[in-house]
C-alpha cells in the first residue's frame, strides 16, 4: 500500500466521484417521473397504454443494464440513433429504475385500503382528482421503503457504465488500475468513494422512512 | 305534492354468475327517510352502494329527480355531489386533518371559494360539537368523532340525498347515540332525505317513514314505518324483528 500513490490519484476519483453523483441523481430523477407516470396509468388501468407499459416493465426488469447499455451505446447507432455515453447512461438507468419505480409506486397505490377510493368517490371526485388527492398522497408514503431501496441499488447500477468509457467511479479505478497496476490502493479508494456516498444516504433514506411511517397515518 | 328525489326501476346486480340483487322497485321523495333492513347478506349494503354507483348495476334503470341516469362514469361523479354518503368504517383522509377532509369536496371537486367554504365548514362543525377539532388528524380522534365528521364531509357538498351505510356498527355503545342524533336532527330540523341500512331497531322504528325489507336479494314488503314494527307483512320480517330483540 503507497499513499503516494493513492494521493496522486485523488483528483481523478473526485472527478469519477462527482460524476457518479450526477449521473446518479438524473437517473434516479428520471426513474422516479417514468416510475411514477408508469405506476398511475397501470392504476387507473388506462386502456392500451398501461398494456404498454407493462410490457415495458417486464421488459426493463428482466434483462440485465449491461445488456441495455450495450444496446443503447452500440446497437442504436446501426439505426441511425447516435448518443453521447453519458446520454446512453442516463437512458439506460431510466429505463431501468423506472421499471422498479413502477413497481415501488404500485406496492404503496395497491396498499390503500379501497374504502378510501369509495370515500373519494363518493364525494364526487374524477379520476385525476382521486390521483391527486388521495391515490398520490397516500401511496407515495406506503411506497417510501421500497422507493428508498431502488435509490441504493440504482446508485450502486451506476458502476456499470464503467463498460461504455463513462468515467464515473468505477471506470476512473479500472482505467488507473491498467495503466499503473496498483489495484489494492484503487480499489480501496473506489470502496471508500462508494461508501461516502451510500453510507450517510442510507441513514438518511432510513431517518426518511420511520418519519413517513409514524407520520400522519392511521385511520 | 312533493317532489320524488330517486326511483329505482327493475335493478339488477349480479356480481359473475351469481345474481344478488333482483327487479329492486322503489323510490324516495323529498325529506322521506326509507330504512333498508334484512339480515346479513340480504343486499342492503349493495343496493345503497348501487344508488351512487360504487357498485355498479347490472339491469335496471335509476332516476335522479325525474331525469333518468345514463350511467357514465362522468355522471355518476356529477350525481354523487348531490348523494352524499356516509360509510361503516368512517374513511376519513388519513393524511388531511378535519377541516381539509370537509373541505376537499367543497373546494377541489365543487370548485368553490374556499373562505366561503370554510366558514360553512366550520358553522357545520359547530353544529355537532367539534369546532376545536379542525386542525386535528383522524388518527386522534374517536370513532363517534371521526363518523360525526364524515357525515359532516358528507354535508358540505349541499347533497340532495344522504346515504348511511350502517354507519354506527362499528362504533362503541356510547358513541351511537350521538351520531344517531346527528342523523335525527338532519331529518327533523333540515328535512333531509336519506336511505339509511342499519341494525338499530330502535333508531330505525323512530326515524323511518318507509321500510324496505330485503332477504336474498329480494324486496320481500315496502311498508310504512311505523307499522313495520308493530304489524309487519311477512312471516320472514316478523321472525327478523324478533330476531333482534333481546
């Protein structure tokens, strides 16, 4: 272990570090409105479109992102569709978290008791208003935990776009990693990177969770 | 003559095969209070939720006010601003306080002004007693409150129509006699028309004028309220009121 070498790469894994996080963050942003969009059609069973989009949730959650990526990053281009790396990861990690977002979202939307649609109902609301004010509310705090776990898992996804040349976290390591061939002070840089991150946004997104469940609830 | 607030012609329900409701007839005028009562399974539950569409009819036709419903899910919303209705298990908002519960009718689906609106909300809290309750979640409040409050919710659409759906059966004992009240004072003081499905006999025999005695699906007798009780039509009406006393 040579903490030269481990100071001499520092710039480079904070340049990967905030990558990480902003890839991390659009694709999580961009899940969580594909999730959410996703999850409301498939509740309110709007005709054709929540077919649609159950297929695309089948589709995205049984196939792996190194697959997608590939896809997107080399696939794509044959038919005409060029994108940045960066575009195709962040493409490819919505399109992924969405699918799991959509499942975190329905799990809260199918935990409301039914009473409470009746309830809507019987004051007159339409369906949007039933979305706005009672399905929404309710069930984004049922989904909290389930949502909190795809945020985990979608940030820890990200290493994946190290295979598409993104040089996020993961790819600052293995590119350092090949051309000085100091693995042991790489990688334990590259653990301690995702550790910063994961580690406090965990205690938080569990903080998050007890709060929402003693919230306001109980009937 | 006054004048007929909801006819019921020929409805039928059948949920798959099995048919649960059959050629139900009857209708209500204006400040008429009709009681369903039958046993357990006999139907009473989902022909009042047939008359606001949270079931929904397989046969038959419904009048609103003379105007016969085509039964759209955008008619339905605009009729059930005027069918009020109050549930068993209260189904208050559990994530909007007192005031907002009330409110939400009034001012997302009625698009009312809201100032207006609160202050009619609050003189209906005044009403039953709960004005220092406005800023209080479900969670803190009793059953007699919480269904004193939905009943409130209820009222502040201006419905032409209330519907109670056994509304004090799961309440504690000493919790029914207020909300019974609340329902009694609405009919006597406000003329308000209601389809009421309870099993407090002694609430029923006081507050009806006209009984509907379902068994299986089937209206067995339409009689009026008073005579019900005392000299009922049906065998199987004589043996359910003598079933209930104790």
């Amino acid at each position: 272990m040579d903490l030269t070498v481990i100071q001499a790469a520092i710039p480079k894994f904070v340049a990967g570090f905030k990558l990480t996080l902003w890839m991390s963050f659009t694709g999580i942003l961009g899940s969580l409105i594909v999730g959410l969009l996703c999850s409301l059609v498939q509740y309110f069973k709007v005709p054709v479109i929540s077919k649609v989009f159950t297929g695309y949730v089948e589709l995205a959650r049984n196939t792996p992102l190194l697959i997608q990526l590939f896809f997107l990053y080399y696939a794509f281009p044959v038919i005409g569709w060029k994108m940045s790396a960066e575009t195709c990861g962040f493409v490819g990690l919505t399109f992924l978290g969405g699918s799991y977002m959509a499942e975190a979202f329905s799990g809260g939307f199918a935990g409301i008791a039914p009473n409470q649609i009746d309830a809507g109902k019987a004051i007159g609301m339409n369906q949007f208003q039933l979305a706005r004010y009672v399905v929404f509310p309710q069930g984004l705090s049922l989904s909290v935990p389930a949502l909190a776990a795809n945020v985990i898992f979608l940030i820890k996804e990200t290493s994946i776009f190290s295979v598409i040349a993104i040089p996020e976290l993961t790819n600052t390591a293995l590119d350092l990693i090949g051309i000085y061939y100091r693995s042991n002070e790489y990688l334990l840089m590259l653990v301690i990177a995702y550790a910063i991150i994961l580690i406090p946004l965990s205690i938080i997104l569990t903080i998050l969770e007890r709060r929402v469940r003693y919230g306001s609830f109980g009937n | 003559m006054t004048k007929e607030i909801l006819r019921i012609e020929k409805l039928n329900k059948f949920y798959d095969k099995r048919q649960v409701l059959f050629n139900i007839d009857f209708s209500i005028k204006q400040g008429e209070v009709l009681a369903l009562l039958g046993p357990s399974g006999s139907g009473k539950s989902t022909l009042i939720r047939c008359l606001n569409g949270l079931e929904h009819f397989s046969s038959g036709n419904l009048f609103f006010a003379g105007k016969k419903l085509v039964p759209t899910e955008k008619n339905w919303q605009r009729l059930r601003q005027k069918i009020g209705m109050v549930f068993q298990s209260y189904d208050l908002f559990p994530n909007l306080n007192v005031l907002d519960n009330i409110l939400l009718g009034p001012t997302k689906v009625q698009k009312k002004n809201h100032d207006q609106a609160k202050q009619e909300a609050i003189s209906l809290l005044q009403r039953i007693g709960l004005t220092d309750y406005t800023a209080a979640y479900p969670r803190q409040l009793s059953g007699g409150q919480k269904q004193r409050i939905a009943i409130v919710r209820a009222l502040a659409l201006h419905p032409e129509l209330m519907l109670f759906d056994e509304v004090t059966a799961s309440l504690d004992p000493e919790m029914v006699r207020g909300v019974l009240e609340i329902i009694k004072e609405l009919s006597e003081k406000d003329n308000m028309t209601m389809i009421i499905v309870t099993h407090e006999m002694n609430f029923a025999e006081q507050i009806a004028d006209r009984v509907l005695f379902l068994d299986d699906g089937h209206v067995l007798e339409e009689t009026d309220g008073k005579q019900f009780f005392v000299n009922a039509q049906t065998k199987r009406a004589r043996e359910f009121l003598e079933s209930m006393k104790f």
